[in-house]
C-alpha cells in the first residue's frame, strides 16, 4: 500500500468533520503524496527500501518480522478504509426550546455498543451512545435535562465542571433521591461559565461511567472573542474502562480520524472520563494550552504531549501548518500499540 | 432522610474547622434546604420523584436497585452524623519556645489506626497521629525538631520542601546517620522558604511513610501579602496505602468535611504522601491555584479538577459563593466509589 | 562511614559532567564535611547519636533494624563509591558533516545491557547504548539519520517533538514502510524547533522502546538569549521498562550523580520514555521550571517535585547555592526504596 493510495482512501471516505472539506487541499497533499519514494525523499531512503530482505529469525512473540508487519499494516490499512462498526458516541443532541428554556431528553437504557469491527461490550448509555449525545448551549442559557432511567440500577448524572445551584449536582442522598429503575429526574439550571465541561452518573459510579454513562456538556461563551480564534473543533473524550482504551467511544482502528484543510486552526476539547491518564501527543504539530477545565489559561502555553488526569478538560489550538497523515496517541505506549500493531487510544490528524 | 435533616445534622455535629461557624448562615441554608422539593425545583423533577417505583430486575451484583441504594445512603447518613473514630490527625502541635527557638518533639510509635469505623490498621505514627501533628512556623524562624524513634526500625525524617542546611536532609548514610530503635536525633534549621511543605520518613520510606509516618510542616510567611487573601483553610493530606483511600488518615465516610460560610475565601492546602495520583474535583464551585510546592505561581489559574502527584503540594483559593453541600472528591472514581456506596478519598465542602 | 569520608570518596571518583570540577569547592565543602558532629550540630543532636542502641526485635521483614540498615549503607556506599558497570547510555554522537548536513548513523541491535552491578537484561539498542547516543544539533540545521536495523523485528523511528515533514515522522504504514530486519532508511530534515526532545522506536513501540530503543535529541537554538542562563546542564531520561526502574539507563546504585560547583545554575532536561509518570523531587534546592516539550513557557514558575509524564520533556533550572549531597529521587516512593535500600531512580545532585 502507498501513501498515495492511503490519502486518496482518507479523502473518499471520510469527511465526517464540519468545515473540513477534504479533497480541496490536492495540489498541497501533492507534496504528501509522494512520501514514500517521491523526489523529496533522500536517495539513501529510496535505495535501502528498495534493499532485499534478508530472511529473519523468528522474533520472540513467535512471528517472523513479515507476520508481525502485516498485522501492523492491516490495522492502518482499516484505519484508513473506515473501521465500519455499529453507533457513533457524542453526536450533537438538538434541544427542544420551550419558553427560551433549552430542553435535552436522555435515557439511560443498557445497550450493546461496538467499540472495535466485531467487538461488541455490555453497555450502560444515554440514549444509545457512548459517550452520550453531546450537550451544548450557550453562557447564559436556562438547560433543562430531563433524565430518563430505565436501567436496573438506580442512577443521577452529575454535570462535570458546571456552576449549578445545589440541588441540580447530582449526588444521591446528598442533593436529590437516587433516580430509581423507571423514574426520572429533571435537572434545571442556568449555564453560567462556558467552556468544555462533562456530564456522568454519580450513582456507583466507577461501576456506571465505566459502562458508559457519560457525556461531553459544552457551553459556548456569550462573547466569543475571549477565546482564541480557531477554524473547527473536535472533542476527544479519552477513556479505558468499557472496551478497554478509547477515544470517543471506540478504540483503535475504528478511532475516527481528525481532518483539517492546511492552514486552518483546529481546537480540540480533551476530556479524560477514564481511571488513568493519558498523556496525548500529537506528532508533527504542537499544541496550544489554552484552557483548563473550561476556565481559560491567563498564559497559555506550548506542548506537543498533553498530559489529561481523570476528571480533567483540556482545550488547545493546533495550527494546521504542515499536510499529511499525523499520528496522535496516547503515549503510555501499552494504551497505543501490541505485537499485533496499534489498537486503543490512536486516531491521526489528516491535514490537506 | 431529607436534605433538610441531613444540613441541621451537619450544623448541630460538625464546628472543627476554625472561622467556620456554622448555623448562622441559617437564612441562606433556607434555599439549600429545599433542594429536595422545595418550591425552586422544576415541576418536572418534583413529579418524577413521585413516580411509582417499578419493580426492578436483580442487577448483576446481585442487589436489587433498592439494596445498593441503602448501602448508598448508609454511608452518606453516616459522614452526615458524624464517623466516631479513635484519634485524629494533623493537629497542630504548639512549639516550645526556648532562646527564641520553636522546638518540637515528635515520638515515632507503633499504634493501631482507626482509619474508618471499627477498621484499624497497624500504623506507625508522629506522636500517636496519621498523619502526624501539623508543625507551623513562620518565615524567619529558628525551628527544632527532636525525633524520638520507638519503632523497632531505624528511621530518619526528611522535611519535604523545606529549604535546610544539607545535614539537616534527614537521608540516611547521606547526611546522617539513622536514628536507631531507641534513640533520637534533633533537626535545627531556619525556615527560609514560606509555603505548604511536608514532613516524613526517609528511611525504608515506601513501608515508614506507607505506614504513616508523614506530615505538614507549613512555613507563614513573614509578609502575608504575597498570598491571596483567605477567611479560613484546611489541609487536605491525600494517601492511598495505610486503610486505602485516605484524606488526613481516615476514609469517607470517617473523613472530616470542610465547612465555610457563605462568602468566605477557603484555602485548600494539598499534599500527597501516596504512591499515586489523585485529580481533586470539587463540586460546584472553582479553585484558583495560586501555589506549587509551596512557591506562588507567576500567574494563577481556574479549575475544577486539580490532579496532585505524590510528593507535590498545590495551594487554592476557593471562593464560597454557592451554598450548599458539595461533594468533594478524588475523580480515578474507583479511589471514591463501590458498588457499596461511597468511600475512601470523599468528602463534602458545606457552605452555609 | 562518615559523610566526610563519603564526600571525599565522591570528589575523587567522579567528575564526569563536563564544567564540574570537584574538589575545587574543599573550603565550602568544609562546612558539609562536618554533617555527622561538627559543630554547627546542635547539641542534644550529637547526644542522640550517642546514646546506647537498645536490643531492637526483629522487625516484620525478618531482619533486625542494623541488618535493614547495613543494607541501606551498602547501597549508598556503591553510589558513592561509584559502581563500575558495562556500557554508559546516552554520549554524545558527533555527527559527519557533508555539504553542511549533520549526518548520525543509528544502527539497531540486540545487546545485553548492565542496569546495576551484575545485573543483565536483553536490551534493543541504537549503538550499543540505552539510552542510544545524544543527537545534538542546532536550530537550522540540515539533519540526516541514517537507521540500520540489525535486529529480528522490524523498527522505524520517531523524532517525539520534532517538527518534520509527515513522510519523516517514523510511522510505519502511515509516513513510511517499516526498516526491515537487515535494511536501512535515512531521515533528513531541517531542525526548525529548539528544545529538549526525544527519538524512538514507532514499531511494536511498547516492547521496542521499552527494551531500549529510544534517546534524546536536543536542538539548541539559534538565539540561546532566549533560553535562561545556564553554566551546566544534565539530561535525566526516566524509564520503567528494561531493568525496572532506572535514570539513563541504570538504576541506583548504579545511577550517575549530578555533580556542580557552588554558585553555578544547572539546567536538567527531564524526559520520560517509560509507561508510567514520575515526579522527581530534588532535595534542598528548588527547580525553576521554564520548557514544556522543548516550548520556552511565557511564565516560568518554581516547585521542588516535577510531575514527569510518558511522553513529556520538561526543562528547568537549579541555582546551586546550597552545598551537600541532595538526594534526587522519583517521589512514588516504591519506584527508589525497598527493604533492601534505595534503587531504581534514585541519584544525587552533588555540590561543592
């Protein structure tokens, strides 16, 4: 398989990322395109892949090199077909708005979620999804959620990082009854500090968030001007209980990829709902840090490995200056890559 | 077991924290109060408290929803009431004072530790407390600290962060020798550099501190002016080996809860004396991190989730302009909840 | 053993960080020297170490409190003494230059590597080393890696924070096809962004990085006005792989101390290859921090523990004003102490 092949793959069958209309940057991945033997490549590179192979011992893992490449190659090569697997976390939830109040319905309902081609887990999510549907208002905006159970547990979703009264923070016995099996609850309050914030069970909830309860709540700034400019944005909602390590609900390579066109500014909203960190690096660009838990930076500064602690938001800007296929990973390697090539936290930012 | 009950619990049980006298901020509690059906809670959610509670499935613990929930609340109703256990740590130590010199005397013993109701564990501690007794002195101060050793070990006592003459290090065979089973050793030094510090075995120290032998050592600094102004503070001193999951040595629900009064600015001092890292999410209000191993930042920042690893300490400001009880917790949910309810790293900030 | 003697086995019997010439700082040494007794102790101190050990019992791990110590001494003795091992990570490569090209040439090979006195792991190293060989450039330069792969697997490598052209990022399948066991590939780049970075394995990376296949690339800046002051610098490359625990490459006692002149700033590039986080704690002297992955931060800021993630570099400066042997250790106590003594990543910084 060339580059070549890769990147035309990429740009038929993925466009999943508003704004990032993939195909226009052509004459830019031109360049791209020919990394694997083009004329930007030095001659000694050219020359020693085109060398024989000489025949290797068995390797340790009891592969031969050609065995264990093979199986790396096919996990990029599906990567980059398009991993098709059943549901897709974090879509964007439409609220109902009745009185300027913005409404959002979830259900909390057991499902079986595919976080890998053919790899199905027991899962507990709002309305079908792991992560949940993702939630996003406006600063200033009166949310009512309105919290279905029909689990066999009881349950209460507790609004990460969010400013509310009380009464609406979600801990059984501490500021509401547990929602029991078949009941609901209606959480109401006014979205006072933007930024990227979460919303999961807090009832037995290593158990719950671990099988999938949880969600991205996202309040846009009444004045967007105070956060730095940026093109698009991705949310990347890390964890390592349901399915092992994922990234949005799936792991490695039914990960979706993020894309951008050169020259855009991509802002990612990290969110860590797993029990380890993670820290994320992004090959090829350096990142941003702009904002922590929704609270802008008074200095952000510069990194290319983001270190996200469970329970954290992080948000950066990568500046999309330099085309091509970067890989982007957790770098606790276990959580990236085995002898049978990468899998769990792993996605790439494609750049045309 | 209304949220009503549980805050007049909480007023009548609870006064530890100095500044914080609670039950004159009644007025406001009368908002807080009604948070579980009062006149401010949604209709909706009022009506979905009432809904008839369908029979449900037995859930895979092998509890119906009913039974988990009991075990739930048992455990908030009885942090609420207030966890009788033996012995309590961090208390602060009043010096001697001779020649101008603080002198504190430290005896390092075997003792059981009642980490949580009727839970006890074989520790070894400061003066018969875990952690051991806060030692607080001021920019400027000429401090000495004799160690008495009755363990059965040598031991040595390192002061984590505090800025001392090499000899005065408190590592054996490299600045002194080790204080054997039965003998003392005297540390002197002036305390240079203000801040939250710690002290601790240095010696065996994976077993000794894991055992217990740990502690704040807090410099004042002689101009107050440099920190943010602060009503009232608490010490939270993290720990994951001696009974687990432990803040200031005792387990949810035996943890003490930070209490403050509407508009008071709390200071959080961190530390952790663990092996591992614990993200702090408080609820429903925002820290300022203002200090970093005891040395002000150039430059504070927001969170709500603030990931302390061992050894580090970080200071914040908490604005108390939300009433209410908020939890208060480690966010690697399994260091904080079980499918028997809450435990371990937990606790509440009540503001009234 | 006295720290005099100890101090003085040290001035004899290291002096392997270039600019720090031991021996020279004998009168301020003379205040150390007297650790143990002189008389800048106080006096009940002395007493104490006077006083008569008393008969201790066995104490839980079956051995008498002097057998644990004697074990102790014996470590710290080694380090001192300096413990000859085979083979020392991390030497600087001195690049061929043609037509203005720094040309490194990296060859990959099975080797048995000596972490500690006697103690042998099966390694994967880029000439010979773990951690391969320094490559040291400088901002601007044309940079050309030539990789040989002698070993049974397949490998490619990654320049971790490097900003390069996508098809010389090191992903296999991705950017390029992998280095066949008996081929060759050459990178070449121009090295556009300053800092303290890494270069590893991409393949199989867990077990490939994890058996030594990684190093340190530092691009020095064209303008070093921007970068703090500095008289020495040392790299500390963290690992928890191959051989367990271990500071470039070997683990206590087997470790190399850090050694400076009173009154001189040395800059530490702090980089974590392993799996697992470590925050190093400096004994007595604070680090400025100033560099994230090799990006200058617009404010730096103090602390004494320094939270080093998989995948992080992290810069900082200590002003060396304080004379002694400070210990340098990580602060998740069970990677640098057993029963047995320290180990594993445990150093010293040693000024005189």
């Amino acid at each position: 398989m060339t580059t070549d092949h890769m990147l035309k793959n990429l740009i038929s069958r993925r466009g999943f990322l508003k704004g990032a209309s993939l195909g226009v940057g052509l004459p830019v991945l031109g360049g791209v395109l020919t990394a694997c033997g083009g004329p930007n490549v030095p001659a000694a590179a050219q020359a020693a892949t085109a060398m024989t192979d000489m025949t290797p011992a068995p390797q340790p893992a009891g592969m031969t090199a050609d065995e264990m490449d093979a199986m790396h190659e096919a996990g990029v090569k599906a990567f980059v077909a398009g991993v098709k697997t059943a549901g897709q976390g974090n879509q964007p939830l439409q609220p109902k708005v009745e009185n300027g109040v913005k409404i959002f319905e979830l259900t909390c309902k057991e499902i079986q979620w595919e976080y890998d081609a053919g790899k199905m887990a027991d899962a507990w999510a709002y309305n079908g999804q792991v992560p949940g549907p993702e939630l996003r208002v406006t600063e200033g905006d009166t949310v009512r959620v309105i919290v279905k159970n029909e689990l066999v547990e009881s349950t209460a979703v507790h609004f990460h990082g969010v400013i509310v009264p009380n009464k609406m923070d979600g801990v059984p016995f501490v500021t509401q009854p547990p929602i029991k099996p078949g009941q609901s609850f209606t959480y109401e309050f006014v979205a006072r500090n933007p930024g990227s914030h979460m919303y999961h069970s807090h009832h037995n909830s290593t158990k719950q968030v671990g099988k999938g309860l949880l969600g991205a709540f996202i309040i846009e700034p009444k004045d967007k001007s105070k956060d730095p400019a940026f093109d698009i944005e991705h949310t990347l909602i890390l964890n390592d209980q349901l399915g092992g390590f994922t990234i949005n609900g799936k792991g490695f390579p039914a990960t979706s990829a993020l894309t951008a066109k050169l020259g855009q500014k991509l802002r990612i909203r990290y969110m860590n709902e797993g029990l380890m960190i993670h820290p994320m690096h992004l090959h090829g660009l350096p990142q941003l840090v702009f904002a922590k838990d929704g609270w802008n930076l008074p200095q952000p500064y510069m990194c290319d490995t983001l270190n996200v602690a469970p329970g954290e938001r992080w948000d950066v800007i990568v500046d999309c200056t330099e085309p091509g296929v970067w890989a982007f990973h957790c770098h606790i390697l276990s959580h990236a890559e085995s002898e049978h090539g990468m899998f769990g936290m792993v996605t790439a930012l494609i750049i045309s």
